[in-house]
C-alpha cells in the first residue's frame, strides 16, 4: 500500500500515465474542499477508506463521481472504441471515452490565470462534452469540441443547449463540431487546447503540426492542457509547447508556447 502511495505509476496498466499516487490523492483532496466544501469532502475520504477495506459505503461520494453537473446532463460512463460509430481503419489511433473530471479542469483552468475574453478554448475528441459545459461557465471567446464519433457528438450538442437552457454558460459562442481534428483549422487567437488522451502519437503529431501553422503569429502565449498525458514525450519532442507544470502528481501536464 505504501509502494502504491508514494511510487511513480498508473493505476490502470495501459490506459493511464505513471504519476506520484499521494501527490495526486492530496491535490484531489484540496480541490474538492475548494469546490466542494467540508462535510462532502469528508464523506469522499471515507467512501475511499471503506472501498479500500472492501466494505464499501457512501460511494457516490467518492471523488471521482463527484461533479455537479451529473445530476442533468448525460456525460458519464467509459465507452470501448468498438462501441462507437468510428471506422475501422480509424480505431487504432483513437481511444475510448472517458469523462473529465469537473474539479480538476476546474483548478488547472483558473491556475491559468488568464485574460478568458481573449482566448479561444478548443477541446480535441471532445466526447459528451463535458470538458465543454465546464470551459462554458469561463468568459472565453469562445468555447469549441471536435469530436470524430456522431454518435458522442450528437449526445454533446443536446448537453451544449441544456447548459445554454440553465443559463450556466458565460461564454456566448459554445458549439460541437463532429469532423476530424487533423483537419480543424484554428482561427488566428490566442487558444487554450485541451486533450484528454484523446489519440495516438500518429494523430497527435498532425494536430500539433496543424497548431504550429494555424497560430504561429500569436504573440500571447498558447495553453495545452493535458489530461493522462499518454503521448507526452510527441508533445516534447515536437518543440512547439513547453512544460510549465505537471498537476495532480503528473496525471495532467500543462504547457505553453
């Protein structure tokens, strides 16, 4: 358990990046105090105890189903890549999906400490949209998902217009592109780019190939965040970003131009 706490590693062999477990654990703990108060935060720590001692209670508290925007939109669940409406030939430089956590993109987006108005924010495989409904709550410019699936695009787009029906979003321009992100063309701004291990280092390196070009006259600097960072060695080797940060233990790395 103590190897578990404090060793460089992924809890789920293939499908996350080694980070520091108790660096992680703690960040998350201070996040859900931040965004989530006392009494739940407690609850989530014991809901983690009891799981852990096999004798599990009060496991809708625990953090990683925490988000306030579950009760009323449909962003949950993880989906194979066979589940999806993708084509073969596509399926093995893309992943499964999987929700972002609310809290922590959250956190790494007012670490930023940015200018919203002036930036764009773009989400590559964009999913339900989550990540989306979240950036919404920002004064952005404006707030963009690229997601290849019809299938998670269309359930996306019904999430975007009940975050719209709410009045949860701040930003006034919050849309759901089904395309293919090699082939997005960004407009000429300032861009927060968000990836959730969304593909392979064959995809990546176009998409980052396609920033390079579209924004390579911007003078403020340019934020990717990435969430299990996978592919994080194409992202360094390309040279266009550079690492400012490594939140949550590692599991998230943030990087500017």
């Amino acid at each position: 358990m103590l190897k578990f706490m404090f060793a460089k590693t992924g809890r789920y062999t293939t499908f996350e990046v080694e980070h520091y477990q108790f660096r992680r654990i703690l960040r998350s703990f201070l996040i859900n105090f931040k965004y989530r108060g006392l009494l739940p935060t407690m609850l989530g720590t014991v809901a983690g105890a009891t799981r852990k001692s096999k004798l599990p209670i009060l496991q809708d508290y625990l953090f990683h189903r925490q988000s306030g925007l579950k009760d009323w939109l449909d962003i949950g669940g993880l989906i194979d890549q066979k589940d999806l409406d993708v084509p073969e030939e596509n399926r093995g430089s893309g992943l499964r999906y999987e929700a972002t956590s609310e809290y922590e993109l959250r956190y790494v987006l007012e670490s930023l400490k940015i200018p919203y108005p002036s930036y764009n924010f773009i989400d590559y495989g964009s999913g339900k949209g989550i990540a989306q409904a979240i950036a919404a709550e920002y004064p952005f410019n404006a707030v963009t998902g690229i997601e290849y699936s019809r299938k998670l695009h269309l359930i996306a787009e019904r999430n975007i217009e009940e975050v719209k029906r709410r009045g949860k979003a701040v930003c006034r321009d919050v849309t759901s592109q089904c395309g293919d992100a090699m082939a997005h063309e960004l407009p000429n701004m300032p861009h927060v780019i968000y990836l959730f291990n969304s593909f392979g280092a064959d995809i990546l390196k176009v998409v980052l190939d396609r920033i390079t070009t579209d924004l390579a006259g911007i003078k403020q600097p340019i934020y990717l965040l990435y969430n299990n960072p996978m592919q994080q060695e194409t992202v360094e080797e390309h040279g266009f970003f550079h690492l400012i940060a490594k939140p949550m233990g590692g599991k998230w790395r943030v990087y500017s131009s």
